[in-house]
C-alpha cells in the first residue's frame, strides 16, 4: 500500500533499532509508583540471585546513567510468563503479548524520536546534557519533554491495542481508570506505563484467557487518559498533525487518534430482499439509496462525495407501531450493504446497540456506547449501527424512571451524533428505531437528520402482497385477480408518498398550514416558507433551529433524489474504484434542481412527525391521568360503601 501525501514512513530500521532497549525495560527497570497506589507485589525471582538474564547497557538517551545490574523493580516478562503456573513452557498466547508489547515499545520510542527531531528537542537535550541550556530555554524545554512523553505513552497504548487486537477473545477486564501518567520525560513515563501494567497483570490475569483481555483494556485506558491530558498540553502540534506509517503493521498513528483494524463483521442475519418489505415506500427507498450512498465513500481520502455535495443522510429515526416493519427494513438494509461492499472487497462493520449495554456499573454504560459508536465510526470500514427500542434504552433527561446508565448512553449519542467534535466522513450511518419515540429524550430525537415513517401495509394491494410472500410457495391456493408485488414498484410508489406531503397529515399542524395560507397566501418563496416555519415553532416550541438543519439537509437529499445504478455497486471498476474527484463528479452530474415543493414537503414531513410525537406524548400522558383519578374515584366509593 503506497503512503496518502500526509502519511509519514516510520521505517523498519528506525523500529528495531529501539529493539534491545524495549526487551530490557519488559525484562526489568526499577520504578517507584508517583500518582498510583500498588495494587500487588512485585513478580517472584525465579532464581535465588542467579541472574538468568544477559546483562544490557541502555543505549536510550536519559538510561545510560543507569545501573545495568538486574533490577528488581518491574519484571513483565517474569509476570507474563507466569501467568499459567502450572506449564513451565511460553505458551504461544504468552509469546504473542511479549513481542506485541516489546513492538509497540520500539514503535513509541521511533515516534518519540521523531517528535524530539521535528521540535528541535535533540539540541536542547544535548544542550541541556552538556550543562549550557539557557535559562531563558528552560521552560521550553520541559513543556516539549512532558509532550513526547504524552506522544510516546499514547503510541505505546495505540500499538500495543492495535497489534494485540487480533489475538482477543471474548474475555473481558474492567481494571478501572489508569493513574501513572508521568510527563517528566518518555523513558520515565514509560516506566510508569509498564509499572501500572504489571499492577493490572497481578490483579486481573490470573489466567491466561485474561491476559490479553488486561493488556488490551489498560491500553485503552492509557490511550483516554492520555488523549484527555494532550487536549490542554502545550506544543503537542508536532504529534497531533503528523501521521506515523509503520508498514509492516498496517498501522498508522495519528495524534491522538485511535488506530483499529479495518476488519468487518461477519454478519448472522437474516437478511431481506427489497421485495420482501411490503409498503414502508419512502423508508424502503431511502434506506436504498442510503445502501448506496456510504458505498461512495472514498478509503483514501476518508470522505464520500454525497457528504460534500449534500444530502448524505448520516443519522435517522425510523419509528412505528410494533409489527410495521422496522427489524425487516433493518434486515434489508444490512443485507444489500454486506452484498455491495462483498462485491468490492471492502470491510463492512455491522453493530447494534441493545438493551444488554446497559450495565448496573456506574460509567460502563456510557462506555459501552461509546465503543459503539467508534466501532461503526471506524474511517477503515464501512460501518451501519442501529439503536433498536431506542426509547428503552436512551433516557430523558430529568426522568427519574430512567436509570444512570440510560441517561449515560443518551448523553454518548447526542455528542457522537451532532456535537462538537463530531465529524460525517460518509463511510457509516446509524439508524435509531422506536415504536415510542415521543419517549425519547426530544434533544436525541432531533439530531436524527431523516425521519423514515415505518407504518407497514397501507392498501389492499400492499395487504394482498404480504400474505401472499408470508404463505410462501408450499401451497396451490390461487392468487386470484392481482398481480403480485405491483403495487410495492418503488418510484411510483414513493412519487405518490411525497406528493401526499403536500399538506399536513396530522390536525394540529394542518390547522397551522391552513392559516398561513390564509394570510400569505400560495407558499411560493422562502420569506412565505420562512412564515409557515415561524408559525409551527410558535405553536411546538421544540422546533427549533436544528429543525430547520434537518429539513435543509432533508431538501439536498431530495436533490440527490436518484439510485446509483446497480451496475455501479456490481462492477466496481465502473465507480467504486474511481479516484475521489471523478467519483465527485459523476455523482454531482446526477444531481436534481432543488423546487419549492420538495422544500414544501420535508418541512410537512418533519412538522408531522415532531406533532405526530407531541400528540402521542401529551395523549398518553392525559390517558395515565385519567385512568388514576378514576382508580382513586373507584376506590374511595368503595371505602365508603365499606364504612356505611
């Protein structure tokens, strides 16, 4: 794989020359814990005084000062070892971790000396060696030591997680936050690294299956700490801006960025051909397009045509009464992304989050989708996360019904989807799906930019075609005077759904329509259009200006209102392999002219469905009400009756 124009070659030979000094460190370094309490007891000598070890003389800069007898402080690989006490022998899991560990150490050691030449921090080293640094250079020089260190911890993290991934198993390991995060200089927050680890070692891996499982989940938690502390470091610019090829890995470190394994899912699922969903038209074929759409996405320059352009839909909401359709239009969905991205080799990440995430431990909720969300986020894969029974799952805020975990996982979603940092690449979306979406927290549920109507089998024909594909073919009873699946031809069918937005459907935001045509009549521009939204907002306070955002964003997707042909996902030579800017392109010449009445209809739409939720909510709401005051009625005349 040739190096991106922003991607820097972390070379073989820079690598292995950190060799020696990364086995002595996991043989043995001597390290008196600063932040962290010990949690165990140093690893047992093997030998009574016997050195077993060679002798090594550092030649990593600030440890050639350093005594070369055996230290009796941290020995990882007398910890790693011993992990199975009952086989003398290395097993090959044991094996794997120590040249992982030892790789990642060399790996962290080039980046850092790679940090210290772009910053200028060799000079001031040697300088500083030499006993002539200037005093006025003092304060420089600490704030660029503190920050190779927090480059060099995070590599270390980011490549031992990232070379160790495909060796996890299922075993699981809470160690908790990580403590040792000394800035002084990188061979000493090094130290700390392997001190800590071996803490958790002690403490967590007390067999084998959980040895991996403890490295692995401290490296993620090196990783945040380090990440939260580099947010505020000074002069870090030089790691965050600089991307580290390591080729022979397939590893790339970018800053402050978790690197993963762009490997799919396989899937088990059931999955549903676009002719086995019977009505749902305007959700059956945005979900089509949207199939399509993340195919566009470029593995080079990490970003799709359809997010530069407009109109990639990056978060939705489908909602609907039980039974309408929503798991088979998850189903189908899923299916068609798996068979494209099987047609063009690319690695394809399916993940839903359900109610078993939510845990009774304070803060693994929020963890748990956290990873989630990075998992489908992945910029190496082409990602689809579903949130299913959403309104189970993320809790409203100020509901005391809602456990923490839930208000957790609705705090995560609504910063992954549309907060600061987000950031829509066009290789992922994430459907939230809900039979009640009036419970969802309103804020969540506004950061859902399309909303897919899941509402089943409307017509005769639709209800004639789904008994007809559920009896299946092991019968002879006659179909009778209809030709099967007709009615579910797309185009017409979803021409005819948007042309019915035309006007509103539910009475309260019809009654609004009707009165601002009244008084401006035809909504034929935008000042009109722009007086119809401010008389919705003044009668739903919730529609607010990210309404708007998601009625825009709905407007360019109609814009974007065509299917990539099929033969484009069946070959991919003829576009998926395309370079970006003939892929950008060739989308852009499909592109539609914007019209009033597409405006006209996404705002129908989104306006009918947040009524459609306040009506629901305020009903049932008044419906619990009315049904206590009559169990209080129903039960204080029987208490009198009981008393006379």
């Amino acid at each position: 794989m040739s190096l991106s124009s922003d991607e820097m070659e972390l070379r073989e030979e820079e690598i292995r020359k950190h060799y020696e000094a990364a086995a002595a460190m996991l043989e043995g370094v001597d390290h008196t814990p600063r932040i962290a309490a010990p949690k165990a007891e140093p690893a047992p000598e093997r030998s009574s005084g016997i050195g077993t070890r060679r002798r090594f003389r550092s030649t990593t800069p600030g440890l050639v000062t350093r005594s070369t007898a055996r230290p009796e402080g941290v020995r990882l690989v007398e910890r790693i070892e011993g992990a199975d006490e009952g086989d003398p022998l290395v097993s090959p899991t044991q094996a794997t971790v120590l040249h992982g560990l030892r790789r990642a150490i060399a790996v962290a050691l080039a980046v850092g000396e790679g940090f210290a030449e772009a910053t200028g921090l060799v000079e001031l080293k040697k300088e500083n060696l030499e006993g002539r640094l200037p005093e006025t250079r003092k304060a420089e020089f600490s704030e660029l030591l503190a920050a190779e260190a927090l480059a060099v911890m995070y590599s270390f993290g980011n490549a031992t997680s990232f070379l160790l991934a495909p060796s996890a198993s299922e075993a699981s390991v809470e160690i908790g936050a990580v403590e040792e995060v000394l800035t002084d200089n990188a061979p000493l927050a090094l130290h700390g690294c392997l001190w800590e680890l071996d803490q958790e070692l002690a403490t967590f891996a007390d067999e084998e299956p959980k040895l991996v499982a403890t490295v692995m989940a401290y490296a993620e938690q090196l990783m945040e700490k380090v990440a939260l502390r580099g947010q505020t470091a000074p002069r870090v610019g030089a790691f965050t801006g600089a991307k580290y090829r390591v080729e022979a890995d397939d590893l790339t470190i970018a800053g402050f960025t978790p690197a993963r394994k762009a490997k799919g899912s396989t899937l088990v699922m059931q999955f549903k051909k676009p002719n086995e969903v019977v009505g749902n038209h305007i959700a059956k074929y945005q979900s089509m397009r949207l199939a399509k759409m993340i195919m566009a996405y470029d593995f080079d320059r990490k970003l799709n045509p359809f997010v530069e352009l407009g109109g990639f839909i990056f978060t939705f909401m489908g909602d609907g009464a039980p039974g309408t359709g929503k798991t088979t239009l998850i189903q189908m969905m899923a299916g068609l992304v798996s068979e494209y991205c099987g047609n063009a080799g690319y690695p394809f990440r399916y993940q839903n989050f359900g109610i078993d995430n939510i845990d009774s431990y304070q803060g693994k909720s929020g963890q748990n989708a956290k990873a989630f969300i990075n998992n489908v986020l992945d910029p190496g894969v082409i990602g689809f996360g579903t949130v299913d029974d959403i309104d189970q799952i993320a809790g409203k805020r100020g509901d005391r019904q809602s456990s923490a975990g839930q208000q957790e996982v609705t705090a995560v979603l609504m910063e992954a989807f549309a907060g600061a940092n987000t950031v829509v690449r066009g290789n992922c979306t994430f459907g939230m799906f809900s039979n009640y979406p009036e419970n969802v927290d309103d804020a969540l549920r506004q950061r859902a930019g399309a909303r897919f109507l899941v509402d089943g089998p409307q017509t005769r024909d639709d209800y004639i075609d789904i008994l007809y594909l559920l009896m299946g073919k092991n019968h002879s009873l006659p179909l009778g005077d209809h030709e099967a699946y007709a009615a579910q031809e797309i185009k017409k069918a979803v021409a005819a759904s948007f042309e019915g937005h035309g006007k509103p459907h539910e009475a309260g935001l019809l009654e609004v329509y009707d009165r601002v045509i009244g008084q401006v009549g035809e909504l034929d521009t935008i000042a009109k259009v722009g007086t119809y939204l401010k008389a919705i907002q003044e009668a739903d306070e919730r529609f607010t200006g990210r309404a708007i955002k998601n009625i825009t964003d709905a407007v360019k997707v109609r814009a974007m209102d065509f299917e990539l042909p099929d033969e484009w996902m069946e070959e991919p030579e003829l576009f998926l392999f395309k370079p970006y800017e003939e892929k950008l392109g060739m989308v852009g010449e499909l592109r539609q002219p914007i019209t009033m009445e597409m405006v006209i209809q996404e705002v129908n739409r989104y306006a009918d469905s947040e009524f459609r939720y306040a009506d629901k909510s305020d009903e049932v709401a008044i419906e619990g009400m009315v049904r206590d005051f009559g169990r209080q009625e129903e039960a204080k005349r029987r208490y009198l009756e009981g008393k006379g």
